[in-house]
C-alpha cells in the first residue's frame, strides 16, 4: 500500500506535452493509456484548431477515462516544459539539431533515480504530430532525444502507442526503484553519496532566464547583425543544454551576464 502511494505521488511529477496534435481518435486513446498507468493529464501544446477535446470521439476512444478530459491543460511548450529539471523528446526522425541522445533503457532509469534522489524533480515527456514529429526548434527545448529500439523498416509508432509504451514502463522503472530504494525513500539511513555526488540539473524555468540573458546581451552588442537569428537562439539553447549546467552554475552565469549588461548600459 505504500509503495502505491510512493508510486502515484512520484507519478505526478511526470509531465506529459504533446505537441501539434491533430486527431482526436490519437488524444483519446492518450488519455485511456495515462489514466491506465496512474499518469496525470496531457498538456496540449499548439494542437490542431479543429481538435474538440471533448468531442464524441475523443470520449468515445478515452472510454473509462473520459474525466480526464477535464484536466486536459492547454500551454505554450516554454510554459508547459518551465517547471522540469529533465525534458525527454520523443522522435524516430534524425533532425540537424545535435541535442544528446540517451536510449530507452536510460531514460527509464534516469528518471527513476532521479525522482527518488531530489524531492522538487519534475520531469517532462514531450510528442510531436502525428505527421512530422518534433521540429528542430522543439527539440530545442529538450535535454535529451530518446528513440525507441524499432524495426528500422517501419520505426515511426503511433503517438498514443508510444505515449502507452512510454507510461507502462515509467510507472514500472519507478515502482522499481522505489522497492530497490525503500529506506532511501523513508528518510532512513541515507547514504552520504546519494546527494552529495550528484548535482541537482536546472529546472527549464532558470535555463530559459540563462538564455534571454544571453539573447540580450547579443542584441546589446549587435551580435544578431551577423546571421540568422533563429538559429543563433537554437545554437545557444544547444550550448547551454549539451553542458548539463547546474541549477547554481546556471545562476551565477545569470549574474554574471546581468552584470555585463550594467556595465555596457
């Protein structure tokens, strides 16, 4: 019974955004997979106009489910993604971008370790359409890239098969870590190198202070003159992120670049 209550409350820290979601079949079949695996409500980002969350095929599919249409949040992916220290896109598309890489298997495990390791963890999952995936800009906006082990003939899935396969084995890495941790979990005999060893990463929310910070500081020096300024944002997004900068790091370099902004002001 307590490890049920270990499991749900871990499970609420786990965030769910889909991203241009168009058919309401595919939103449907997402809610019933969530709600079968004790997984909270979706975030909808930019989904299609036409897609009627409570429409009569979207409650239709969701079948014992249908309540959590109601907690069906709509958010911009800055906002739905601010409060994550982990943000894992979903894709079976090679994009220019180079955002980490990192396999099922370690992000089951990541993420396990990781909620039990610190009490304030959020991590977010994030799906693209159903027609072209994550674009390169909302990979932009992920700390890792995850793939699945696919049949290289055919491997793009379904977007609820894989919002399915991604929370049945969610819920089983975590459940699983919270036998293997129990005394860690209970506040008892905790080992001095769960904590100490391992620095807590940047919640998205300071990440995204870090790069207006730096965005206004190149626009103070002119430095957007040079080039495309979209890719110049997404080459700093990708700097900060391959650098797996810490919550404290990420503040100081806030400071700092504050700091530049005085002086040239």
């Amino acid at each position: 019974m307590e490890t049920n209550k270990l499991l749900s409350s871990y499970l609420k820290k786990v965030h769910w955004a889909f991203v241009g979601l168009t058919h309401p079949g595919n939103l449907g079949a997402i809610l019933r997979a969530l709600k079968n695996t004790g997984c909270t409500s979706p975030i909808l980002i930019d989904p299609a106009k036409d897609l009627m969350v409570n429409s009569q095929q979207v409650l239709s599919r969701a079948s014992h489910a249908k309540e959590y249409v109601h907690d069906v949040k709509l958010r911009d992916l800055e906002t739905a993604l601010e409060g994550s220290r982990m943000v894992i896109g979903f894709t079976a598309r090679d994009r220019e971008i180079q955002i980490p890489k990192i396999s099922f298997e370690k992000t089951l495990k990541s993420v396990g370790e990781s909620l039990l390791r610190w009490e304030d963890f959020h991590v977010s999952f994030v799906f693209g359409c159903e027609k072209s995936g994550l674009s390169n800009k909302e990979l932009s906006r992920c700390t890792r890239v995850c793939t699945f082990d696919l049949d290289e003939r055919y491997p793009s899935l379904n977007v609820s098969h894989a919002a399915l396969l991604v929370a049945y084995f969610t819920r089983y890495a975590i459940k699983k870590a919270i036998l293997r941790n129990s005394n860690y979990v209970q506040k008892q005999h905790r080992q001095n190198y769960s904590v100490a060893t391992i620095k807590k990463p940047a919640c998205q929310k300071t990440l995204y202070s870090l790069e207006r910070s730096m965005i206004q500081l190149g626009e103070r020096i002119n430095f957007f003159k040079q080039g495309n300024r979209e890719n110049s944002e997404i080459k700093m997004r990708r700097w900060i992120i391959n650098n797996k900068i810490e919550e404290d790091d990420a503040k100081l370099m806030i400071s700092f670049f504050s700091e530049i902004k005085k002086e040239l002001n």
